[in-house]
C-alpha cells in the first residue's frame, strides 16, 4: 500500500499545498510545497510514500478548482485516519456543517460538535487547538472557524486565513 502525494500550486499567499492521497481518500493537505509532510504521514499511516501525479489527480483537480473560485463544495472521499476522538468529531462536525461563504466561532463549533458538553469556556479552547492541528484544511475549512471577537490564529498564517475568507465573500479583499 502506498500514499500518493503531489503539489498543488496556489496562488498567493498561499503558493502551494501538498497534498496526499490514500487507498481510502484524501488525508492530507497541507499549506506549501512540503514533501516531508507527506512522508511523515505515510509514517503514521503504515505505507509508502509515492510522488504520483495520476494518485492525486481527483483533489488537486477539486483544490484547483475551489482556489480558482469554480468549486464551493468538495466531494471527494475523505481518510480520517489521521484523526482521533475529540478531534475527528469536531472536524467531522466543521466539514459538514460549516459551508463555503460562512463562518462559525470556536464555542459555536464547539457546541456543535457535541465534543465538549459541560466544558464551557475551556470549549473554545480546545477547538482552537484541533483547528490548529487539521490535517485536511481548506477541504475541511477551519479557515472558517473564528474567535468571538475577531479572526483567531490559522495554521497557514494569518494573510492565508483572510485571503481564503475574502476568496469565499466573508471578508472584503484587501487593498495592496
């Protein structure tokens, strides 16, 4: 068994994702051209890791699209195996009820999810850390989680989470 990776080029500030397939579906997207991601990921999966244009065709194809503002929905499988418990719950719970053009607060999600009843504020903070820890963003949009009084911390920087909110019509582009 092997997980086909590749490079999806971006435009800026974004310039790249990696992304990696697996015999189940994507698994992986993460934010520049990071072959060691990749790799790192076979490692947790079991498998070998294979540059391989053809294996990941279908999400760079959906990602293409979605960044040249064509998709608003991705629809391809999805391998969760890179998740757990609290964590795939929440991003499980983002992926299908948070679409493109909206957003959701960290508590909101939180709340949402089921994943933490009864933890109140520290709800929030937990949230944020499994956005933080996305192996799918973009296709899982934490992009579109923020805090209550503001945009909150994003992975791929701070210019990559409002260029992706002003890209689906949440934010106003900037001005250069």
């Amino acid at each position: 068994m092997q997980l086909n990776w590749g490079i999806v080029p971006a435009p800026e500030p974004i310039g790249a994702l990696t992304v990696a397939v697996s015999e189940a579906g994507l698994c992986l997207v993460g934010f520049g051209a990071s072959p060691e991601r990749a790799a790192a990921a076979a490692v947790r999966l079991g498998v070998e890791p294979v540059e391989d244009a053809a294996g990941t065709r279908a999400a760079a194809a959906q990602l293409e699209e979605y960044l040249a503002g064509v998709r608003r929905v991705f629809d391809l499988p999805l391998d969760w195996r890179l998740t757990h418990g609290t964590q795939r719950t929440v991003l499980q719970a983002l992926f299908a009820h948070v679409p493109y053009g909206a957003t959701t607060t960290y508590a909101e999600l939180a709340a949402l999810s089921g994943a933490y009843e009864g933890h109140g504020y520290t709800a929030a903070r937990g949230v944020g850390a499994i956005m933080g820890s996305n192996p799918l963003p973009v296709v899982v949009p934490c992009h579109r989680v923020t805090a209550a009084g503001g945009l909150g911390g994003f992975g791929g920087g701070r210019a990559t989470k409002e260029w992706l909110l002003a890209h689906e019509g949440v934010l106003a582009p900037t001005l250069f």
